[in-house]
C-alpha cells in the first residue's frame, strides 16, 4: 500500500513532503516513542507513530529508511521538525487519534493489502 | 583488536559537540552517505547508521566533546567513538539493558532508555568499550562486510 492510500484512507493531515506520498511503499510498521528502540527494531520501509515531536525523530526516520512518521493525539511537530524532515525527504503526517487507535486501523489496513 | 591500526583506511573523522540535540544524528547521516555507492548492502548500512546514531547520542548525553571516526576496510567497516567525559565506572552495569544514568531532559526527548550500548552490541560483529573514570570512554564497532 502506499503512502498516499494510508493517509487519505486514515484522514491524516500531512505536514511535508506531500510529493512523495504516492511514490513510497508502506511495508509495515513500528509505534514506539523511545529513539533507540525505534532503532534497533523497526524496519525499512515501515511507517512509524509516535508521540514524540523534536526533530530528532527525522534523523531516525532517515537513518532507518522508513516510510514516514505519524504524529498522533493532535501533536504538532516543531517548525524545526517539519523543516528538516522537508529537507530529508521524511514525509510526517498528524492525527487528532490515539495512539493505540491508528496502530490498530493502520495495522488492519496493511493486513487487509 | 586494541592494537590494530586501521589508519590507511580512514574515511573521515566527525567532531560531536556534547549537550547539542539539536544536531544530533546529523554525523550518522554523513556517515551513512559515504557508506552509499560503495557497494555496501542497504542492511549492513543501516546496522551501522544504529551503531553510530547511539554512539553519537551516548556522546551528545555525556560527554563534552568527542570524536566518531569512520574506516572502511576491504572486508568491515570500523566506527571508532571517542570522548572526554565522565566515563564509565560498571561497564557490564552499563551493557544491562534497562540501566541509564540519564537525566529527565535526556529522557523526555526519548533517549536515556538505557539501550544504546546494548544496540550497539547487538548490531555489531565485533565490540569493544574501555573506559577510564574522569577521562573518557572509547568504544570501537566492527560489522564485516561479508556475513
């Protein structure tokens, strides 16, 4: 599935990046809001939510070739955020849901293919 | 490994400014770039872009100042982190995943798990960490290229 698909499908709002939603594979995903886990478990490719918003998050993201990065329950990612995840080239999407509500949708969607 | 001497094939060396999130992961990422092109699988390149982003965050959380070096050998790519902190008085303490001497404002940003050493380890074929209480902490990586 594809990015663009998840986040119309879930009614996320995007922040940056807009041009590569559709072009960007979703092929999992990780939720977590500790860095070094995200490091050590998640894999390329996956889309990661988390309530963290300092721009820390789009180094990860980067290093670890994810999908892209769900900020949930109405968080609004730094201006510095969003401006390096611009530059990165690391779509972020926000949602007023929980955490625990966009993992389940997100994980049935990607289930479901 | 201690006394090996891999400095014919140094790539570069990435001076880290501790106590600045603001930068940090920017020398994983230009780690990670010079690793591109070379050859060098996606996989074992993002093991090593963990094995930096923590040893640059261990240095950002803890010491003042320090050194990542970056040598890419024939057969495994060394990183080598070096710096002037405080040191670790328990090593086998410090590696028990869980255990953090972090701060509340490390941890509020989602670092201070007590996991990056034990990351580091995990993603590397071969570890080392010295350390000297009041002086520093020198940790070397080795992943090897073929297996």
């Amino acid at each position: 599935m594809n990015l663009e698909t998840l986040a119309d499908t879930l009614g996320l709002k995007c922040k940056c990046c807009w041009e590569k939603l559709k072009s960007t594979e979703v092929k999992g995903g990780y939720a977590g809001d500790l860095l070094s886990d995200v490091m050590a478990n998640s894999s390329a490719g996956d889309i990661w939510v988390t309530r963290q918003v300092h721009q820390n998050i789009v180094a990860v993201a980067s290093l670890k070739d994810l999908a892209g990065i769900v900020v949930v329950q109405g968080a609004s990612p730094d201006k510095e955020t969003v401006d390096r995840a611009s530059k990165e080239g690391v779509p972020i999407m926000v949602t007023d849901m929980a955490k625990f509500e966009v993992v389940g949708r997100i994980y049935r969607l990607l289930s479901e293919g | 490994m201690s006394g090996d001497d891999f400095s014919e094939s140094l790539e570069g060396i990435y001076h880290i400014q501790g106590r600045d999130f603001v930068d940090a992961g920017i020398v994983s990422s230009e780690v990670k770039k010079s690793l591109q092109g070379k050859g060098i699988s996606e996989s074992i390149i993002r093991r090593i872009a963990v094995i930096t982003f923590e040893a640059e965050i261990n240095i950002i959380s803890y010491a003042e100042q320090g050194t990542i070096q970056l040598f890419i050998e024939p057969d495994a790519v060394i990183i080598e982190a070096n710096d002037a902190g405080p040191g670790i008085a328990d090593i086998d303490l410090a590696l028990q995943e869980g255990y953090s001497t972090a701060d509340d404002s490390i941890r509020e940003l989602g670092f201070g798990a007590g996991m990056g050493l034990c990351n580091i380890k995990k993603f590397s074929d071969i570890f080392e960490l010295t350390s000297l209480v009041g002086q520093g902490t020198y940790l070397r990586s080795i992943v090897k290229l073929n297996g």
